[in-house]
C-alpha cells in the first residue's frame, strides 16, 4: 500500500548506489562521490510535486508556453554535519536556493538531540523548505530541527533521507504528519545505539574519515 507520508525510491540506480555506500570497504572518496550521485537522484523525488507554471518563451523555430517551476522559493537545510553530503549535491540541481543549517548532536546516554548552531534564511514561511540529513535513526534529531524550522516560520517542510529506520520514520509521523519523507531505503531496525541496521555505520564518520 502507498504512504503518502514516506516515498522510498526504488530505483535501480540508486539501489546500486546505496549498495556500494554501505560496503565497509568503500574508501571516504568514493562514499562521498556515491551520496552526491544519490542526491541528484532523491532531489528527483523530493521535487517532483513542486507546482509548475508556463512561460512564453521563443525557440529559435517557434514561440511556445514552456514549463517552469512556479510559486515558492526554495530553503535547503542541511542537518550538520551529515547533512552537509546531501546538500551538495541538491544544490547542483537548484543552485539558486536559500541555504540553512542546523546543528543537533546526540547525546550518547539519552540519544537526544542537544541544539549548538541555528542559521537558516529570512522568510521561510515564503519558500519550500527541504531538509536534509542522510540517516534517519531515532528521528529525535529530524524531529527536533523540523520543530525548530516550523518555529522559524516554515509551513511546508520536506524531509530528504538517504536511510530510514522504522523508528525515525514513526516518530516523524507523529511528530510531523505534514512533513513527506523521501529516502533510498527503509531499513530492518535501529540497534541500542541508535544506529540503523544494517545500515552503512556513521555515515558522518565515512563522509569525512573522520574514524
Ligand atoms: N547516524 C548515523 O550516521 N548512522 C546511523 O546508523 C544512525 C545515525
């Protein structure tokens, strides 16, 4: 049955991506390269409802009514740091977008979200607001940076993942019904850790060698 709440793409390319990143041998270089290409793909997705218009334009044969995208403008916000591997690669695609970040850490004992850095564009409630962070685990963190963007002003909220856990995808559902949720995959499980499985480990830590 389909979830309006929750997209998986499941599509060759990026399984075949997703399969790659989540080989422990696969180098810091190639990891980083494989979420970019993944982006592109996902931002696809995340985008797709986004309300379209015409334009009169003149091809060098005709003139025609071609199609633009119309009505709000765009906020990428990226979840650090993870997020960060994400954003790249969207913003190829939209490179005239807002940018925003929102720095959460987990506490390691009670796995929840501890705010340190908060700066995201002026007028959100006037743009499509896409957030992005790779792993969606407890969804304590994604819940929280949401909460903040909606206190900020955002009225229409996107949530861009690469992983999802069952877990995180039902405390966002909860949390956040009117927020959709775009990933590569949904996952088994999360660990006592918190981590997703059989997930692809941290992928902050694989993004930037930093284990
Ligand atoms: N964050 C990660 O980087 N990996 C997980 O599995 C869960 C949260």
């Amino acid at each position: 049955m389909s979830d309006p709440h929750l997209t998986i793409v499941d599509h060759p390319l990026v399984q075949h991506k997703l399969t790659l990143m989540r080989q422990q041998e696969t180098s810091t270089a190639s990891f980083r390269q494989l979420l970019r290409e993944i982006s592109h793909l996902l931002a696809y997705e995340v985008t797709r409802s986004l309300p379209m218009g015409s334009l009169s334009i003149q091809t060098p044969l005709d003139p025609m009514e071609a199609p633009v995208i119309e009505g709000k403008k765009l906020a990428l916000i990226s979840i650090l740091r993870a997020g960060n591997g994400l954003l790249d690669g969207i913003l190829e695609l939209i490179p005239a977008a807002r940018v925003g970040f929102v720095g959460l850490y987990r506490d390691p004992e009670t796995l929840q979200p501890v705010q340190y850095y908060f700066k995201v564009p002026k007028a959100l409630e006037s743009r499509t607001t896409i957030v992005v962070d790779p792993m969606l685990a407890t969804g304590n963190s994604s819940a929280a940076a949401v909460q903040l963007l909606k206190d900020a002003g955002a009225t229409d909220l996107r949530f861009m993942c690469l992983l999802a856990a069952p877990e995180g995808v039902e405390r966002m559902r909860q949390a956040h019904p009117d927020v959709p949720i775009v990933t590569a995959a949904l996952d088994e499980r999360l660990d006592e850790h918190g981590y997703i499985r059989p997930g692809l480990g941290d992928a902050g830590d694989r993004m930037f060698g930093t284990k």
